[in-house]
C-alpha cells in the first residue's frame, strides 16, 4: 500500500506563478464517521496526511479512502464543483469538497468534515437527499405555458432572461438548506433551494405558473419561515444570492407583482 | 434478489439517458436506472454550447452544418448519420427551448449564437456563428431542463443504482435482450429489471487516462457491460485529447477562451500555433492544438522547471469581456490555481476529454451484434454509443447535441417497440454474474489494491495512447494492460459492508476499465494510420485505401476460459461527400 509519503515526489509540483512555494505539510482531518453496520453511534475519527496544501478537501478524502481506510464514504463526481454532490460542513461551515484547498481552511489546526445537518446521515459523509429534492419537486420546478406552442422560439429580451440568471446557477447541492436554522428544527420547511428553484420560474417571463408556485410557498412551511439568517446566501458554492430570491419571493407574494 | 418488470428501462440519466425518458415515459411504463442522482450527471460539465443551423444571426443551413461534421471527423463519419444530426439540430434545440432551457439571447430576443471551431459558413469559407449556448454553463442548463421536465412527465427514477450486466436470451437462434442487473449502492441489493427495451446512455469512459475532464464517475459500466456479453465496440482507438486542460488536473476550460481571443504561449513567450496552423491559428481543430501543445513541450519549449505544460494567456482580455462570457472558467482558475486570470496566464495541457467510438447503433439507436444485425429490444445513445456523427473527431458542441438527437429517437425506437413486442424470458439464474462478482470481492484477500492498479493504467495510458501513439508505445500499453488485468483478480477491497459500499464499487468500475483500456489500446495497434485523434507517429499519414472504415471488437473466450479480442472492420456510409484532405 502506497503512503501518503511516498506519493509526495512525484507529485511536488514546480512552484507557478501565483503559487508561494509551498511544501508538503502534515495535516489532521478529523471526520465524523457513522455506520450502522458497525455501531448505532457516531464518532470522530483522526487521519493524518502528508499533502499539498494546494489540494482539494475532496484529494484528502481520497487519500484516506484510497489508501488508509477503504470504508470512508461520501459522494462525489465531477470534483470541480459542478455536479452537486459532495456538500459537506468542513469546519463548521458547508462547502464542497472539491472546491475547498487545503490552505484555505487553517491546515494548522485539525480541520474537522462531516455530513451537512438537517437530513438523515446513512453512512459517513452521505445523507438521504430525498427530502431534500422532494421539496424541490413541489414547487413545480418546470416551465408551465398555456395556449398553442409557437412554432419557432418564444421569445425573450435579453433583460428578462438576465431577471433570472442568478437563481439558474443552482446544481441543488444542498449546501443553503442544510445550514438554515430553521430547516434544522423543522425538516417540513421547503428550505432556501426550493425557494431559488420556484424564484427561477416566477421570474422568467415565458412562464405562466407564477401564482400557483406563490400558493405553494405562501403555505405555513413556506416562504414565511425563513428568518433571513443569510446563512444560505454564505453557504452557495455558486455565488448565488439566495437570501435575494427569498426576498423576492416575498416580495412578489405581498404585491403580486413578478 | 428482487425482480421488477417494465416496458422500456433506462440507463443512465445524463443529457442522454433524460431525454429519452421524456419521450418513453410518454409512451411505456419505463424505469430510469442510474448511478448518480440525475443532476449530478456530467453533462452538466459542458460548458460551450449546442451546434443547431438556426440562421438566427447569419446565414446557415443544416446542408453545411453536416459537411463540417464530416470534415471534423475526418470522413470516419457515417454520413446519414451526420446528415440527421444535423437536420434535426433545429427543432432539438427548439424542444429545449420550449422546455424552458434559458439560451442566451439576441437583441431581438431569439436565440443567440457564437462561433466554434470547425463549424463553417459554405463548406469551410468562413466561421460561422451556430453554437447556441446559456453563458459557459450550457450542459447545466441541458440537464437541469431536461431533469426539470422528467419532474413534470413523473419519470420514474432509480437512484444510486449501478447497472452491472446486461440480460441477453437467445429466441429461435436471435440474440434478444431480456433486461439487466443492477446494484442498490443504499442497501447492497441486486435488483434484476426485466424489460421489453433497454437503453444505455451511460456515457463516457475517461476515467482511464490520468489528466482527464471526466468525472470519477465515467468508468464506462455501459459499454463494458454489453462487450462482456459478447457484443462489439466500435471505433474505440479514437478518443479525442482537448487542448486546453487546467496542468495536471485535468479541469477543462472551454474553447470558448480561445474563441475570445485566448492564445497558446510556450516557455518563450512565443504564440506558438502560429507555426502550426497559420491560418486557424489558436482556434485549429482539437487535435491539432493538441499534438502541437505537445510538440513543444517535447523539443523543451514547455513552461515550468519540468517544462511540462504551456500557457492559456488571457491577460491582454479585457476583465469586463472575461466576467461576462467566461465567469465559470475564470473562477477554476482562481479557485484551483490561486492564479488571477486577468494579470496572469493559465498553464494548461491537453486533457482526455471524449470518447468517439461506443456502442454500435444505427440511426433509431438499435445496438448492433454485428455490422448489420440489430439486437432486438436493445438501444444505446448519447456519448456511451457509436452512431457514427463523430468518426475520429468530434466537433465542439456535436455532442450535447448527438445525446438530444440520438436520446429522443431511441427513447421513441424503444417505447414504440416495447409496446408491441413481448418480454423475452430471463436466463436462468440472470443475477448470477453480478451476485458472483460482489461475492468474489467481497470476501477477496489478495494483496492487490484498487488504487494502486488504477494509477498504473491512468500513466500508462497518459504515456502510451494518448496524443502521440507509435507500435511500440500501444504495445507497451497492452502488456502492462494484460499485467494489470492479471493483478486485478487478486484485488481485495478494505469495506465488507452492504451499506453504501463505494469501495466495492470503485473496485467493479476499475475492472470495467481495465476491459475497455484494453479494447482501446488493441484497437489501436491494428490502425496504421493517423486519422482525427488517432496519431500514429509511424503512420502519419490517413490511409483511405486501408483504414477508411470502422473498427469492431469482440471479445473471445476460448474452451480453455482464455480472453481475447477479435477485430473486425465495417464500412463507412458515405452519401454526398468524397473524403477531402483535411486543411484548416
Ligand atoms: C468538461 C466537459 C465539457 C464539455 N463541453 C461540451 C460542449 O460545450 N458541447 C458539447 O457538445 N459537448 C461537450 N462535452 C461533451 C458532452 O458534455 C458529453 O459527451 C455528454 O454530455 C454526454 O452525455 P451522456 O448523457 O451521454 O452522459 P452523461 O451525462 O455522462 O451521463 C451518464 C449517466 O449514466 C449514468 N451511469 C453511468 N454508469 C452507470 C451504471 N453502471 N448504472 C447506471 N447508471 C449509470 C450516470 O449516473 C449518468 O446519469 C463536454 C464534456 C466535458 C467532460
Ligand atoms: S442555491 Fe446554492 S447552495 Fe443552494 S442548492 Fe443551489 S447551488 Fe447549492
Ligand atoms: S464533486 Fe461535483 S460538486 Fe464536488
């Protein structure tokens, strides 16, 4: 079995431009493991490495599962933060593996992983997502039209398709709604994805389902929960401004206006 | 085991697999089959566009739109094919449209579009704008809209389930498909779908090569499955190379940066493809770029202390021009390199990227038993089949397309056939393999691990099959093949569990690309010519009296168990274009 050492030479890249020379330093993940196979509890475990700091939380993940301990579980595909799949609290805070160096974590310290809160863990670092995208599936996530189909494109000024861009950049990771305190103490709260998903069909003028999504949201787990924390706003690897659309949201449920 | 029984069942839900869906569910009770939640397909990785003769800001015409997939492919395409490819672009990026994908617009308010290497205005006169695109996050805008209207149709999904084997029942001396096998990664059951049609989209196999853009996750289970149940694979040799993949990692930042005015710089500062391509310059074909990148850094104008990559230089862009077209690629850069694209130049190098050969198809995506024998019930589309519209080189944005055209007609193909045709019986005990081969690691103890075999086969195929190939490299490159299939039998896997067992999974994939690196490297010693992206450094030169057809293999099992790989060739369609020599 290859150590985390011996990987060292040949992997030590060649300082680049933008780059400190920086060395192999030795770092402590502590990572929250559950398996129910092995036990009803949960507990923290330590794992020390010898890694780039340049590297990806998500590159230290695969160091331990692929070389200290196979049994190490989490998701994850496109390991450049387009996919969705490795939301995970690093430190407290909820991020994406694959988007998080090393160095911007204080490496000094053990930086701590486990799974994001809010939704079941099953094993490890994976949670069931289910809920989650049951919530996305209720505000009706899709195009609604009436009226006959035009035979070419439908078409849109380029203002209005730039009303909604923002709220189009999710790729439900889930990282907002499983730091919402308020999803924490209530799991039937729809949760801030949900909201950005319905916000990108109520703002986009070929749409004709606005008011029956603002019914959805105007119900008691809706919109009116959310306490304006801006802990999802922080929390959205994709820069999108999740409080904004809630507030929008909001705002288009009082004044009807969209 | 449990036993589930539908119409059509699917495999995969990427940009492929959900398309079909859309059309099936409409028409069969169908099951989707997939290994990750439909939104983390990588699809939604594509970044620069769709290809579709709209017209809507020059003039254009699908006539033209072929004839550059067929040039792109350097006359491997089969032509009817492309010609449906093209046609069809219009009303596929129509459909998204209507489904309430958000394109970019014109003033006017239609549907924008931006240029693209290799797609041409009048058979190679002029660039021409045809990519229709959403920002640099076309492919996530293609999945989330396509997983967006599977919500609406109530597509019925299977989550986290890996489909493993696929169910073949010889009927009155007729190879028919009968279902597949598939493992539930939650529980560590194996379920056996039957069904009437089955449909791979299970994409890509990148996962072999070191530096790649493909996800973890594109191991190639589709392909491999079907090959081992004796089907062939075709055009597996031809694999294309991106030029521009961030150094070392792989992550790709789209053409589209050179589209902007991004150029190529050596360790001198020099623009190099000036020398190689004088008149496309950055914007040559990707294999070209590819090659050239290489050849410098082999004759040592390579940047860095080990000279092994060269540089995408932004910086003469304004900020302005890069924060609105390239937000996503800008921001790898900052993230993964911690370098400032506006004041510093990206290294980069060319990255394994796309897989042309696959799964034989015809154009209703029937998968073929041979050159022309259709397998009933069983169809493949998108990036896992080999329709051919790619032949050695795909054309950036062919294949966001290929999966929207291709995905709706086999999803139609196939639906419309379950709702005539009959189940065909399982095999006896049709679990068997699969329930064998989690046994088998599950309880192994040998002394190989999955991670040090899977690092072997990513440098040796980096080394050996990559963008410069000679005999002697592809010959290294199936000996250490054979060595680490060899080596594979001994794997053993550190997690015993049912629950969520990743570890065994990663162990199935490996084996599922050691199968395919070796059809890829044996398909390519047989090839003695250079054609798209395969470059043969002792055959230069395209050989259309020898090579201007289709590879097919098949695996062989003697009496005595041994494993072998059979070639066969298969004809090109060809319809209106002679095959040119490929000048850009
Ligand atoms: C970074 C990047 C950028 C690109 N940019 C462009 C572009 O701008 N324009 C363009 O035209 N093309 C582009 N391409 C190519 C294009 O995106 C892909 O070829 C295409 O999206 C593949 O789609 P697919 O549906 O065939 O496969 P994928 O989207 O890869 O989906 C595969 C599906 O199969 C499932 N699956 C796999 N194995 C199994 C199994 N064993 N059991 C069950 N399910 C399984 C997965 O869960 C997934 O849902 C790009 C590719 C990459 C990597
Ligand atoms: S809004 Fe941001 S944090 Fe929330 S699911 Fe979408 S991408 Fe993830
Ligand atoms: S692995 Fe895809 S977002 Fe991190």
């Amino acid at each position: 079995m290859a150590t985390p050492t011996l990987e060292k030479a040949d992997e030590a890249g060649a300082p680049e431009p933008g780059f400190a020379d920086s060395p192999y330093i030795t770092v402590t993940f502590r990572i929250r493991r559950f398996n129910p196979e092995v036990s009803e509890e949960a507990s923290w475990q330590d794992f020390q490495l010898e890694i780039d700091p340049k590297e990806r939380v998500l590159d230290a993940l695969h160091k331990i599962k692929w070389e200290l301990d196979g049994s190490l579980t989490f998701r994850r595909s496109c390991a450049h933060g387009i996919c969705g799949s490795d939301a995970m609290r690093i430190n407290g805070r909820n991020r994406l593996a694959c988007k998080t160096l090393i160095k911007d974590i204080n490496p000094e310290k053990p930086i701590t992983v486990e799974a994001i809160k809010g939704l079941t863990v099953m094993k490890d670092l994976v949670v069931d997502m289910e809920p989650f995208f049951q919530a996305y599936r209720d505000v009706m996530p899709f195009l609604i039209t009436t009226g006959n189909e035009p035979t070419r494109e439908r078409r849109q000024s380029a203002e209005d398709r730039e009303r909604f861009d923002d709220t189009t950049k999710c790729i439900l990771c889930a990282a907002c709604t499983s730091s919402c305190p308020v999803f924490w103490n209530d799991g039937q709260y729809f949760g801030p994805a949900a909201i950005v998903n319905a916000h990108r069909f109520i703002f986009d003028s070929r749409d004709e389902g606005g008011e029956q999504r603002l019914e959805i949201l105007n119900d008691k787990d809706g919109v009116w929960r959310c306490r304006t924390t801006f802990n999802c706003s922080e929390a959205c690897p994709r820069g999108i401004e999740v409080t904004k659309a809630i507030q929008e949201v909001k705002r288009a449920l009082i004044t009807r206006r969209f | 085991m449990k036993i589930h029984k539908y119409d059509t069942v699917i495999v995969g839900a990427g940009g492929a697999g959900m398309r079909a869906a859309i059309e099936a569910t409409k028409r069969s009770r169908t099951a989707v089959l997939t290994k990750l939640y439909p939104t983390r397909s990588h699809t939604g990785a594509a970044q620069g566009g769709m290809a579709a003769a709209l017209a809507n800001v020059e003039e254009d015409n699908w006539e033209w739109h072929t004839f550059d997939t067929v040039k792109g492919g350097d006359y491997l395409v089969d032509q009817d094919a492309a010609e449906i490819l093209a046609k069809e672009a219009i009303d596929s990026v129509l459909d998204l449209e209507k489904m309430g994908l958000p394109f970019n617009r014109t003033p006017d308010g239609t549907i924008d579009q931006r240029r693209f290497g290799g797609h041409s205005r009048n058979h190679g006169e002029a660039p021409v704008r045809r990519s229709c695109y959403a920002a640099d996050r076309t492919g996530h805008m293609i999945l989330q809209t396509l997983y967006q209207n599977c919500v609406k149709e109530g597509v019925e999904f299977f989550n986290e389930f890996y489909v493993l084997d696929q169910l073949i029942t010889e009927v009155d001396g007729v190879k028919k498909s009968a279902g597949v096998v598939a493992y539930e990664l939650a529980t560590g059951e194996i379920h056996v779908f039957q069904a009437k049609a089955v449909i791979y989209a299970s994409g890509g196999c990148g996962k072999f090569f070191k530096v790649t853009s493909n996800a973890h996750t594109l191991t190639g289970d589709g392909q491999a499955a079907v090959y081992r149940r004796g089907l062939p694979l075709e055009d597996m040799e031809f694999f294309q190379f991106h030029p521009t993949g961030i150094w070392r990692m792989g992550i790709l930042l789209t053409e589209g940066a050179r589209g902007e005015g991004g150029i190529l710089r050596n360790k001198d500062g020099e623009r190099f493809m000036e020398k190689y391509a004088p008149v496309m310059k950055d914007l040559a074909s990707r294999d070209v770029v590819s090659r050239s990148i290489y050849t410098e850094i082999r004759e040592g104008r390579g940047c860095g202390p080990e000279g092994d990559h060269v540089y995408l230089d932004l910086t003469h862009l304004p900020p302005e021009q890069l924060d609105a077209k390239l937000p996503d690629i800008t921001e790898f850069a900052r993230t993964y390199l911690g370098i400032e694209p506006y004041t510093d130049p990206i290294p980069i190098q060319p990255t394994a990227h796309y897989a042309m050969g696959g799964i034989p198809t015809n154009v209703e995506g029937e998968v073929l038993s041979d050159n022309t024998t259709v397998v009933p019930g069983l169809y493949a589309a998108g990036e896992v089949a080999c329709v051919s519209v790619h032949g050695a080189n795909r054309l950036g944005t062919n294949s966001l397309l290929d999966i929207n055209v291709f995905g709706r007609r086999a999803g139609i193909a196939a639906a419309e056939y379950s709702a005539t045709a009959d189940f065909v019986e399982l095999p006896e005990d049709p679990a068997k393999l699969v329930e064998e081969q989690v046994e088998r690691l599950r309880n192994a103890t040998g002394s190989e691990r999955v991670t040090e075999i899977r690092k072997e086969l990513q440098e040796t195929m980096d080394a050996n099959v990559m963008v410069f190939r000679t005999e002697q490299t592809i010959k290294t490159a199936v000996e250490k093949i054979g060595e680490l299939r060899e080596r594979y039998l001994n794997v053993s896997i550190q997690d015993k569990g049912k629950r969520f067992n990743t570890d065994l999974l990663e162990a199935i994939e490996l084996g599922n690309l050691l199968d395919l690196a070796e059809v890829m490297a044996v398909s390519a010693l047989a090839r003695k010519e250079s054609r798209g992206g395969h470059y043969r450094e002792d055959y230069p030169n395209r050989d259309d009296v020898n090579f201007m057809r289709h590879t097919m293999a098949y695996r062989e099992v003697g009496d005595d168990g041994t494993e072998s790989i059979r070639l066969d060739y298969k004809p090109v369609v060809q319809t209106r274009y002679q095959p040119m020599e490929r000048k850009y």
